[in-house]
C-alpha cells in the first residue's frame, strides 16, 4: 500500500512540474508594441533544437518593453564574437527589407559560382529588355545586346544597389526571375529565416516580399562568411564595364553606404567589414552592416530598419553603437 501511495504521490510531483514548465502562464507576443533591450537587462539567450549554437537566438517570451519613441521600426545589435543581444527592437517585426534583400541574391549567386555552374568571368549577354513597374528605380541601363560580366553585375549589385544587375543575375543563374527567386526562398529556409518570402531578386516593394530583422541577421551571417561578397562591399568606388554596340562603356559606381562615401561620420573606434543598405517608400531607409571594434576585435551586425530619412538612418546606426560598454 506505501508503495502505490509512494506511486501516486511521484506521478502528482511529475503532473506539476510538466504543468509549469508547459508555458500556461505565458502572454502571446503583441507585435505592435515597441521592443526596447538593453545592456542591463539579461536577456536569455535560447537555441532550440535545429538553429546552430553559433546563432543568437531571441525566443519571443523575453521581451522587455517601454514607452520610448523610436525613429526606426526595428532595430537590432549582436555581439558576434560573445553570441550575445547589445540591443534590440522588434527582432521579429514583419519588415520590408527594400534592398536588404540583394544579400540573399548575391548569396544565391556565390552559390552558383562555388557549385561550378558559372563564374564570376562569365560573360552574360541581355537577350531580353529590362522594366520596372516604378519611377525612380536605380539601374546601371542595360539593354538587349549589351554584354557584361558576372563580376561587374555583382559589384553593380552590391556597391550601387542597381536593379537592373539584381535581374540579370537572377535570369543567368535561375534561367528566369521566378526559378531564381524559388531558389532564395529555398536559401532562406535552409538558413533558419522562416519568417520570409520573397519575391523578387532586388527589393523593390511587394507587400508578399517581407522578412523579419532576426531573420536578416541570419542571412546575413552566412554573406559575412563569404570572402567574395566581403572584397566585393570593401569597394568604396569600384569602375564597371559593360560592352554595348562593340563599343566598351565605363561607369564609375559610388558606395551606397554613406560611411564608406563620407557622406557621414563613420563611428570612431570601428571600421565596417559587410553591409548592404535598402531604401524603399514602404520600408524607409534600412541598413545591415558588421561593425569591426578597433580595440577589442569584437564584431557587431547592425540592422536599423524603416528610418524616416537617410540622415536619420546613419545618425541611429551611431546611436545604437553607443550601447556597447
């Protein structure tokens, strides 16, 4: 009888801890809210079952709010080198990534280069003419017949941001826009992005083109890996060529990151390894970049994203950096 008595109670005990442990007091995520962490909150730091031990996660039941006004939608800053959170807003906010995307398009791209299915030498012939649904869309002009490398598209890709580059590379590698971008998504999901889909290679807006700053933070890990993409952003100015009419035509292209061009103060004490910069009317000004520590050696990705304007963009970027002790 002690035994069966013993049996009840040791089942009882189990019952409860499975109970607590359950989550039945936990109050669902309200993502209309604004996300404030900081260095002095101790932020659990979580890897579920799938994610590897190298990525910071940020599980959705440890947010810290408050009431202060924000100039962006989202904000996020990791030390990479401690895996830790420095700071954080709206990590997992649905946002528009405007031009953020092309570092999934570049990826898909190195992909093809490293697998040897094409190279960066190839020379890639437009066979079909070129349109944006938009005004304003920045692209380098190609046309029907003009012949131009891989390489130069993937620094108008990157460097200048031009649109016209982000679709040639999707028809080269994908065959057409649809495969290709097939192929990001598919990249993504591998990565751990899941809360994304995309729908074209370039950014330009798409209420079905969306991804998340935690998800940008993981696609962009695995750009910082490649030396490639890495030598490809380290190019303030970089001179393209392309060939139209037998004739070879030079364009000098122009950083689009602001810190690169000195158009703003680069903040001291840090030099910038990878980034990638996106400006759209539904997403704002967006930025991700790697901040490398002069002192320490520590690495930091930085995402600011839907700043009202450019000057407000560059100016949180710095602000979010003074988080760091």
């Amino acid at each position: 009888m002690n035994s069966l008595n013993n049996k009840i109670v040791y089942i009882l005990i189990c019952l409860i801890c499975i109970t607590s442990l359950s989550g039945c007091n936990y109050n669902s995520y309200d993502n209309t809210k604004l996300l404030h962490i900081n260095s002095e909150a101790e932020l659990p730091i979580v890897r579920p079952n799938g994610l590897a031990s190298e990525n910071v996660v940020i599980p959705y039941d440890a947010y810290i709010y408050d009431d202060a006004d924000f100039e962006y939608g989202a904000g996020l800053l990791i030390n990479q080198t401690k895996n830790s959170v420095v700071y954080a807003a709206n990590p997992h906010k649905r946002i528009y990534p405007a031009s953020m995307t092309k570092i999934l398009t570049a990826l898909i791209v190195m992909d093809a280069v490293d697998s040897g299915q094409i190279s960066l030498n190839d020379t890639v012939v437009i066979n079909k003419k070129i349109e944006f649904n938009e005004d304003n869309v920045a692209v380098l002009g190609l046309q029907p017949g003009d012949y131009i490398t891989v390489n130069d598209l993937m620094h108008g890709l990157l460097v200048s941001s031009l649109n016209d580059c982000a679709i040639v590379l999707a028809r080269y590698v994908g065959g057409n826009v649809s495969s290709f971008v097939e192929l990001m998504n598919n990249k993504a999901t591998e990565i751990g992005a899941t809360n994304s889909h995309f729908v074209n290679p370039h950014g330009l807006h798409d209420n079905n083109h969306y991804t998340t700053p935690y998800d940008l933070y993981l696609i962009f890990k695995e750009f910082l890996n490649n030396d490639t993409l890495l030598q490809i952003d380290a190019d303030n100015t970089y001179l393209l060529t392309y060939i139209r009419d037998d004739k070879e035509v030079e364009i000098e292209l122009t950083s689009t990151n602001a810190f690169l061009s000195n158009s703003f103060d680069m903040p001291s004490g840090y030099h910038i390894t990878g980034w990638k910069t996106g400006t759209t009317d539904k997403a704002g000004s967006c930025i991700i970049l790697e901040f490398v520590s002069d002192d320490t050696g520590d690495k930091y990705i930085c995402l600011v994203s839907n700043a009202t304007d450019h000057e407000t963009l560059y100016q949180n970027v710095s602000d979010m950096l003074k988080q760091i002790y």
